[in-house]
C-alpha cells in the first residue's frame, strides 16, 4: 500500500528528529575525543597533537553551529508541538555546552604548547590525570542521561560533581605546594592550575547537560532541592 | 475605528518582542552590575558586598530561565517566521552568556572570601581593576550593538577583544613576578590570577554577544575574515 502524503511528512519529521539526536551524540563524540586528546598532548607535551586539538576545535564549533541552523530550521518549518519542541531547544542547549567543552579542550592543549622545554617532575601530573579520567566519566554519562531521557542517570551525574569538586580542592592546594618549594614550579605549576580549573569547569558542563537530560525527560528544572531530595532518598 | 482580531493579534505579538527585547535589557543590565559588585568586593575585600553578589546570581539565573520559557512559548504559538525565529533564538543565546557573565561575578565574589586575612600590596590590584573597566566596556558595547541591532559596532567590540587578551598576557606575567619575589605572595596572586581568568573570559563573553548581535542585524555569522576584512577597510 502506498504511502499517504501525511504519512510521508510524519516520517520525515521523525526521521529529522532522530538525525538531531544523532548529530548531538556524534558532537559528544568528537568532544570526548578532544577531552582525551587535549590531555594526552599536555602530559606528553606532543605538540603535533596538540596542534590536531587546536584545529579539530573548529570542526567542533561547525558541528554547533550545524544543530543550531537545523534546529531553527526545523520549529520554523514543522512548528513542533510542546514535547518536540523542548526536545529541539534542549538540542541547542546541549550543543551550546558540548562546543564549551571543545573549547576547554583545545585550552589544555594551548597550555601544551606553553609548558614545552619547562622542567616538570611527573608527579605534578597525577593530579591531572585522575581528574581528566574523572570528568571524561562525567562527559560520557551526561551524554548517556540525555540520549536515553534517563533522569536518575542525570540525577547521579549531578551528585557526582562534588567528586569533580574535591579533586579540583585538592589539586589547586597540592600545586601551591610545589610552587612554594621552589620559585622554578611557579611558571609550570601555574599552567597546571589553569588545566586543573578548564577540567573542573568541564565537569560542570557535564552538570549542565544532564540538567537538560532531566529537564527532557522531567518537564521539570532539575534544582538542587530535588537533588537533596534524591540524596536523602539513595541513603534511607 | 475599533481595532480587528488580526490587528490585536499583531500588536500582542509586536508586545512580545518587545517584552523579550526588554528583559534581555534588563538581564544586561543586572549582569553588569554584578560586575562591578564582584570587583569592588575583590578589591575592598568586601564580604558583605561579596555575599550580595552571590545572592543576585541565584536572581540572573532566574532572569536567564524566564527569558528560555518566554521564547519556547512565543515560537510554540506565534509560529514565526523567518526574521522573528532568529530573533527570538538569539535572545536564547544572548541569555545564555549573559547567564555564564553573572556565573563569573560571582566567581570574583567568591574569590574576595578566599583572600580574607591574606596581606595583599595595592600594585597587585591594579591590573584587575583596569581589566575590570574594560571588560565592563566591552559588555554595555556588546548589550548595545544587540539591542540597537548594529553591525559595525558588533564588529569594533570583537576587534577590541585583542586588547582585553594583550591586558590579561600582561597581567598573568606581571602576578607572576610578585610570586617568584616573594613565595607568601603565591597564594594571594594565584586567587588574582584566576580573577584576571573571569575577567578575560568575560570579555571572551562579550564577543559572543557581539557576534549574535552581527548575526541578528545580518544573517551572516561574523567569522574572523569578515573582522579582518572590516579592519583593513578602516586602516585603508
């Protein structure tokens, strides 16, 4: 049987909807790589790869600016009702953070380039490492929470920022430490807290997309009273 | 004359613009307040004016959701065509930074409670309170360009941008003097460090703004070869 003409348009929307998401999950990706990337070229200050960070960025800012244009272009003409249209505004929410993380990312690997030919005692790394892994882990998460329209999932993302949180304490004191053994660290050391400050502000966009996962899925603003809530609820 | 339904229809709608238009303005304006504020309780280690900045953060962030839900609202019923659609999108995004601007005053409140107690030279502060006016600039002239829908002016606050960069390159290094002289200024100097961070990336903040305010009055998004192109027009 064929087709109706209103068949045709419901299944084209559909599909249009459906090549939103995928486009969202393939900017995660190519975020995440960025994330892992940018981090590598900063511990082995591999300046070919840094350079590949910088310039996937652009491709990155793209990707954003893609979703934006088929987002508008899609209210303007299907005119979505409401669930469609939270899903398509949150779109745009998501890749707005998405191309912030790409920035964050192409920051760590800038700071690459400056940190070359300075003498680092690997332990200054450790920190750095296991925050990265921390908020890739939080990355991912967000983007599974908001894929799946799993609010609980996005509920633990957000709880999970205070890990993001300590580490970053805990790293900015142990960085002033070694600034204040040697005036040498200073110059290195001071590079390494603005890295250990672009993963913390990664986790929280992290937060924020599993805000809109919640918000998605929820109608409902995923405030800090509900995370209590939810808390108080794990732990009883 | 009594008016027509049509007529009534369009001026509720013309209203609407209206109100979105003005609460961006009014968003713009508390976020520049907040900056000021933050500042002035950095610099006179200000506790109570530090708290009151972080309370008025909690009210821009409500500022930024009113204008997401009015905005989702007009596109679901009024439909908008195509000029309107873009107008009303980037208020969503104007917001959006304006919302990371007041995150960032809050930031440089927050940081004056860290430096309580701490023994800080007047000199440390006077990079901070000169990128401080010109970010500042950089914002009302950015609020401007977007609400008087100017390109050119859209594009002078993006050129500006390279000053804000050189003015926090130098100040970066400048802090960093005062810790290699001394290792009991390393604490305060690095808190002042990260204020110069906020500070340039508020300006960063600026120029996004400019650029939706190009993109508004134009269609086209303001890449770096039409600033360049701009530049050299007003060189020759």
């Amino acid at each position: 049987m064929p087709a109706t003409g209103t068949d045709h348009i419901v299944t084209a929307y559909s599909d249009e909807l459906i090549q939103l998401a995928q486009s969202i999950a393939e900017m995660g990706g190519q975020v995440e790589l960025a994330i892992e990337n940018g981090t590598k070229a900063l511990l082995k200050l591999d300046r070919e790869l840094a350079d590949l960070t910088i310039i996937a960025d652009q491709r990155i800012d793209d990707m954003q600016r893609n979703i934006d244009d088929m987002a508008v272009s899609m209210i303007a003409r299907r005119q979505p009702m409401a669930s469609d249209l939270r899903a398509i505004i949150t779109s745009i929410h998501v890749a707005n953070d998405l191309e912030r993380v790409g920035d964050m990312a192409k920051q760590l690997a800038r700071r690459s380039l400056k940190l070359e030919g300075m003498s680092l005692q690997p332990t200054f790394y450790n920190g750095v490492k296991n925050m990265t892994a921390l908020v890739l882990r939080q990355i991912k998460d967000s983007l599974d929470a908001y894929s799946s329209r799993n609010a609980a999932a996005a509920i633990q993302v957000c709880n999970h920022d205070d890990e993001v949180d300590a580490m970053y304490t805990s790293l900015f004191r142990e960085l002033l430490t070694y600034m204040m053994e040697d005036p040498r660290n200073i110059t290195p050391c001071t590079h390494l807290l603005f890295c250990a400050k672009n993963l913390e502000r990664i986790g929280d966009h992290a937060t924020n997309i599993a805000e809109h996962a919640y918000y998605l899925q929820t109608g409902k603003q995923l405030t800090s009273d509900i995370q209590e809530l939810h808390r108080t609820q794990i732990k009883a």
